[in-house]
C-alpha cells in the first residue's frame, strides 16, 4: 500500500460492516453513526501520541516538532486512502483533530437530524466536545 510507505497503517475488519447480517445493518443504519460504515470493510488507522505532557514541567514538556512531523507523515499516509471516498467519512472516536468538513465526515447524512435533537434536548449547549454536534467548530 502506498501509505505505508509513508507512516504506519492499521485496517480494523471488525469496524466496517460491509457483507454483515442484514440485521446488523438495518439497526445500526438507524443510528447517529455516518452510513458510511454500512458498507465499509474496515476502519483505517494511522495514528501516533506522545506520554501525557504538560507545559512548564521539565522532563514532560510537549515535543512540538516532532508532532508537527509525525502530523505530516500520517497526513501524507492518508491522502491516497481518503482519495477512495468522494465524501469523507471518519469515526468520531479515532478521527483527525483537524478533520476537514467534519460535519459529513462524522455524521454523513445524520448531522441535520442530530443538531435538531441537540438543539431541543441541550438548548445551552452544556456538553460541549470539539467537533461535536453543535459546537461549530
């Protein structure tokens, strides 16, 4: 795979659900989840972290350059994967910070339904997660 050639790339069969029992499909379809996964074989990870870091604390202080490399390695790692899909699709729970169009990419076609019922039932916007339904960033 050309990716790996530029980072690390992990497939997760057991994240897609492209062949699953009909079943299986229809309830999650019927999910926030974006329809994306319904005939998705596998979740495509190319990740990396550092140990807890803290600003200030010597011996714990973030490495910035090396994330900034590590961020354009993964970047490059996954732009002929992206290039599959016209739309983008991602898991909420393991997805770029800086995912672009985040809104299809999480959500797909939910998102408008999900701001509703964010809307009615959060009103104030109490729960907040960067990139969440909602939060406009």
């Amino acid at each position: 795979m050309h990716a790996s050639q530029y980072w690390s790339v992990t497939l997760h069969c057991n994240k897609g659900l492209a062949g699953g029992a009909a079943d299986a499909v229809a309830w999650t379809a019927d999910t926030a989840m974006n329809p994306a996964v319904l005939d998705a074989f596998a979740l495509v990870i190319a990740a990396t972290c550092q140990q807890a870091v803290y600003p200030g604390i010597p011996g714990h202080e973030p490495n910035t350059a090396q994330g900034q490399q590590q961020a354009q390695a993964i970047t490059a790692a996954m732009a002929p994967i992206k290039a599959l899909r016209e739309q983008p699709a991602s898991y909420f729970n393991e997805t770029d910070y800086f995912q672009a169009d985040w809104q299809t990419a999480f959500w797909g076609g939910h998102y408008a339904r999900l701001l509703q019922v964010k809307n009615r039932y959060d009103p104030g916007g109490l729960f907040l997660v960067h990139h969440g339904v909602g939060t406009g960033t």
